[in-house]
C-alpha cells in the first residue's frame, strides 16, 4: 500500500465560494489522495479493478468549487490502452467514466453536484498522457499530443519548433482533453487588413485538430476500442467538440507559423466612449479590433475605467515595448490580495454592501499593478503573450455567451450590453442588492471556418458554440460576454437568469444569435444554472440546429456520439438530459 498524499480524509481543505469566508479559500487547494485498500477510503471500492492502473480516491473539485465531492474514486492510466481497459471494465462493471483533467471548468460536464458518486471513476489524464511530438515538416505543420498534456507544454513545444496558435485561452493549465471537450478559444481576430497564417484559426481548438483518436464501443468487436478518426470522417465533427460524452486520448492539431505580439494596457477610456453607441468615433472596442483584432475589456463593477488589453501582431519591437520571454506576465492579477479579505468575510455573511468599493479595489490593484511591474506595452513571442492567467487567480464563478454577429456590428452588441448591464447594477443597488462582485470579461473571436483547416475535412465541429450558420454568411464574429461572480454572492443566479433572457431576446434575427460557452454558466433557472429545461432541452440545441445542415447539426452529433458509446459509460446525469 502507498503512502497517503498531502492531506488525510479528516482534514477538508476545500470549501465552496463564500462560504470559507476569506481569501484563501478561494484560491488553488492541493488535492489529496488516498491509495486504494487505505482504511481511510470511504466508498466501495471499484470490484475487480484491473491490476496495473493506479487507483486512489481524490477530491474532485471544479474551478469554483461549487462542485466538490470528497474521495471520489480515480485513476491514473499509464497509456490509451489502460483507457480502453478501464472502460471495458466500466462496462461490465456498470460504472460510469469521467475524463479528468485540470478540473478548471464550471459547468457540471465532469460530476454534478450532489449526485451519487459511488460508481464513478474519474481518469485522470494529467499524470502520464501528456506525450507531445510537434511535426514540423509536415504540411500543414501539426502537434500530436495525449489528452492530459497542457495547453502551456503545447504552445511551448510549439514555440521550440518556430510554431505558434492564434485562438489561445488565457490560461495555460488546462489540458488538450478539456479544452476540446468545450471549443476552447481565445481572444482572436484579424485586425482589418490581417493576413491569416496558414494553419491557424480564429475559431476555436477543436476547429484545428486534423485527427483524433478516442475509446469507443466497436459492435464488431464487442467491446470499446481505440478508433482513430481523420477530419475527413464525417464521424470526427461530434468528437472535436464533445461537452464530454466521449473519451478523447490524443489528437494531432495543425499549425502555423510562429509570430510576435505586443499587448499594449489601458485603464483611462470611460466606458461611454469604449462601449458607445455604433457609428461613434473615438476609442471605441471596435476602433481596437479594426487596428489591432485581439482586444479584451475587464470591466469591474462600479467603476468606469475598464483595463483594455490589445494584442497586435508586430513583427520587430516597438521601441518603448518591453520585450518579455515567459507567459503571465500579469502577476498581480494571479494572485489574491490580502486587501479582498475584509470583503470577502462580509459576504460570508452575507453583506454585499462593499461591492462597489471592492470594484474600484480591483482596478486600483489593477492599475497600480501593470505600473510596477512594468506591463502596460509587452512584446513577444504569441505564446508568452496569449497565456496570462494562472490557476492562483480568484476562483470565481462565470456566467456567459457568445454572441455570433458580423463584425460590422461589435460595437452594437456591446454598446447595448453595457447599457443593459449598467442599468440593472443600478436598479439592483437601489433595492440595496449587489449580485455582481467580479468583472465582465469580453474578448471576441472568430468562427470555425472549414477554409482554416489545411488537410481533407468532413467540416466543422458539430457542438461547437462556434460553428457557422450557413444561412447567415455574414455572421464571421463571436463576441464573448462573461460575468464574474463569488461564487454563493446573494441574488446572483436571479442576476444571471435575467441576463441570459435578455440576451437571448435581444440578440435575435438577423442581426445575431445566443450560444452557451459550454464551460461557464448558461442554462439558469430561478435557482440554479444548467437547470433551466427549457434552455437546456430546446432552446440551446436548436442554437446548434437553427441553420445547419439536415445530417449534419445537434442531432447528427448527438446519434453519433450514442453510436459510439451505445452503454453511456462516458455520460453523467446532466449529459443525460442534455444529450440523451
Ligand atoms: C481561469 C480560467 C481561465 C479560462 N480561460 C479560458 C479561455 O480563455 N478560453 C476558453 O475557451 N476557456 C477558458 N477557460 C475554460 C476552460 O477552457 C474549460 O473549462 C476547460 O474545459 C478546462 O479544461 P480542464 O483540463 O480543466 O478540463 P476539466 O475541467 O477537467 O474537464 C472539462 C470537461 O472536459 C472533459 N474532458 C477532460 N479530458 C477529456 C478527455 N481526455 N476526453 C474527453 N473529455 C475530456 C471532462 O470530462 C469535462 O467534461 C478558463 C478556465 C479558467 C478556470
């Protein structure tokens, strides 16, 4: 028997949102393990487990620990071939499998809260699929990487071989298996006159990979296997964004050539003029996009200044840039002050009183941040300037959409948005409620065009909040709109459900259209997110119908993904209702 890892069962280090009152409880907490046959281990342990896999009970506990289960049943597998063992085992066994990665997603696609855990059994991918071998003379030029591997050892192994990704997200701890599972994208536009390099996308991650290979149920064979699919097989559109109902073990994404940024900061546009109405001149976020393409706006509550980040393609340094060599370059936004803990035990106890304070507190760290460490004009390699945030940033909840539009009307869907959402901040605050306590994100991207992709290609991934609408041709932009949130902050989900009924009645026609971002929070009922039947059930299927192809939408990826797991071991009881 192995030693007990970090922590024994007796001491819980984890704690949801709020409730642990206090900075540190929102921050990163080590999880521990407890090696199988341990007297502390407190389910059943899975019967005749295959010899030779690593097996242990974990705490499972997502990005902002509103899903936490303690001493759920995991496993490290060494290679793919121990996946298809486990899930043969599952099968027979009637176990369900979740694919585990770096835990940093919000929607309940891994475990649901509260549900029964008791046959379950988490695969790790972290521990030993994370082979990486970049082909650099290949046309398009690719990456082969296993699952587990992070989205920070790709671009740098990318970056090794002169190669670099376009669409990245900010975080560079989430592994391959987790980004594709959700179309993971960055902030990614041309600015206007860009010329796209070849083997890149603007869309999401899954829109590059060329192959993949996943465990599935082979009838032939009569059990699951691996099967290996090429973008050409019309089969591979459900797996390269999934939302977890497979079990993906590699995949070999394309490539471009590797090119300098620089990221200039701003804190000084009120947001009259930044988010002002369409035609407006000035600095305005589209005035960005059209000079630069990658913009993101941070936009605290109760302050009017929101930090502006514009990323734009440079092949030389500019002369006043500071040229840096590593990713986050941010530091002080990856870390939780000592300053948020009187606001934090407030609410705790439910005093949301300070959120306005707290707001200007996260811009002033903000702003007298990016002037001590010298961060306000950066210059380098893509990588080191698209991955900025690390896993010990505040742990937060997040509720948001992509909203597809042309780009033409950015500024429209944007302008409308702050309106909006200035106006109900009000309204709350005059009734003494504050829901919201952390920023609004917006960055935009592009669509998963079927031209970026370089090798024989069947299209474009079928669940992806960033396919297409053949019907609206003009529609070549997402804008995403994300809302930060303590997690447990008093009349949040009543926030968020009327934010997303909003959205989804005011981006409507042909002048936009509502997706889920698959990883955050969408789907609210009065009480809770992913939970509203209705959204869930109709309304974001038919976001991924409406438009598309007969044979080739939701339901395509859907009846595909069955076929290929006819047991629904890969599924959990949320994947059951979302894609039955
Ligand atoms: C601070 C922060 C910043 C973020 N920034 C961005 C961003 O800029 N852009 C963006 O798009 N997203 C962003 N995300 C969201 C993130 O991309 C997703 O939550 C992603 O799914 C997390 O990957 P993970 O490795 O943590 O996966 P997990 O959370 O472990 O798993 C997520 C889902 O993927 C499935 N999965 C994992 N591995 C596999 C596999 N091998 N095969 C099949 N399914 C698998 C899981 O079962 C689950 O359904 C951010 C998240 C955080 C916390």
């Amino acid at each position: 028997m192995g030693k007990i890892e970090n922590e024994g069962l007796s001491r819980r280090g984890f704690i949801a949102g709020v409730a642990g009152a206090g900075a540190a409880a929102l921050t990163w907490s080590p999880a521990y393990a407890v090696p199988a046959g341990s007297a502390a281990t407190t389910l059943a342990a899975p019967p005749s487990f295959p010899a030779g896999i690593s097996l242990y009970q974990q705490a499972y506990e997502n990005w902002a620990k509103e899903i936490h289960v303690d001493g759920v049943w995991t496993c490290a597998p060494a290679t793919a071939n121990d996946v298809v063992t486990i899930a043969n085992w599952a099968r027979a066994q009637g176990w369900k499998v979740r694919p585990r990665g770096a835990m940093h997603n919000w929607s309940p696609l891994t475990i649901v809260k509260g549900s029964d855990v008791s046959k379950v059994l988490l695969v790790d991918t972290t521990k030993s699929l994370t082979a990486i071998t970049v082909n650099a003379g290949s046309s398009p030029a690719t990456v082969t990487a296993q699952a587990g591997a992070t989205m920070e050892a790709i671009l740098a192994a990318l970056q090794a071989q002169n190669l670099g990704l376009v669409s990245v997200p900010a975080i560079g701890n989430l592994t391959l298996g987790g980004a594709l599972a959700i179309d993971a994208h960055g902030a990614a536009l041309p600015k206007t006159g860009e010329t796209q390099i070849s083997g890149t996308t603007y869309g999401s991650l899954s829109n590059l990979v060329t192959s993949l290979t996943a465990v599935v149920w082979s009838a032939a064979q009569n059990q699951y296997v691996l099967k290996t699919f090429s973008r050409a097989d019309a089969d591979i559109k459900a797996f390269l964004t999934h939302l977890g109902r497979a079990f993906v073990t590699s995949a070999t994404l394309q490539a471009g050539a590797n090119y300098r940024l620089r990221c200039q900061s701003w804190y000084n546009i009120p947001t009259a003029e930044l988010f002002g109405p369409p035609g407006t001149s000035g600095r305005t976020f589209s005035s960005y996009v059209a000079s630069a393409g990658r913009v993101e706006a941070i936009w605290f509550p109760f302050t009017d200044t929101p930090w502006l980040k514009v990323w734009t393609p440079t092949p030389s340094k500019p002369l006043f840039s500071r040229q840096v060599s590593s990713p986050y370059n941010y530091s002080f936004s990856d870390q939780v002050s000592d300053d948020f803990e009187e606001f934090l035990s407030q609410l705790a106890v439910g005093n949301t009183s300070g959120t306005p304070s707290f707001g200007g507190l996260q811009l002033f760290i903000v702003q007298s941040g990016i002037v001590f460490t010298g961060t306000w004009d950066i210059w380098g390699w893509s990588k080191d300037l698209l991955l900025y945030v690390r896993p010990t940033t505040l742990r937060v909840s997040e509720g948001g959409m992509a909203i597809l539009t042309s780009r033409s009307n950015v500024q429209r869907v944007l302008s409308e948005f702050a309106t909006w959402f200035k106006a109900r901040l009000a309204a709350y605050q005059a009734q003494g409620k504050f829901p919201v306590n952390g920023p609004v994100e917006i960055r935009c991207s592009g669509l998963d065009r079927a031209s970026d992709v370089k090798v024989a290609s069947s299209g474009t991934p079928q669940l992806s909040a960033l396919r297409p609408r053949p019907d609206h041709p003009e529609w070549d932009t997402a804008v995403w709109i994300d809302v930060l949130t303590i997690a447990g902050t008093p009349d949040s989900i009543t926030f968020y459900r009327e934010m997303e009924q909003w959205m989804l009645g005011n981006y409507t026609g042909s002048y936009a259209a509502v997706r889920p971002e698959w990883s955050k929070g969408w789907g609210y009922s009065a009480t809770a997110g992913w939970s509203d039947p209705t959204l869930v059930g109709t309304t974001y299927p038919n976001a991924l119908r409406t438009g598309q192809p007969a044979g080739d939408n939701w339901d395509t990826a859907r009846a595909t993904l069955n076929a290929y797991d006819p047991h629904r071991i890969f599924s959990n009881s949320f994947l059951d209702t979302l894609l039955p």
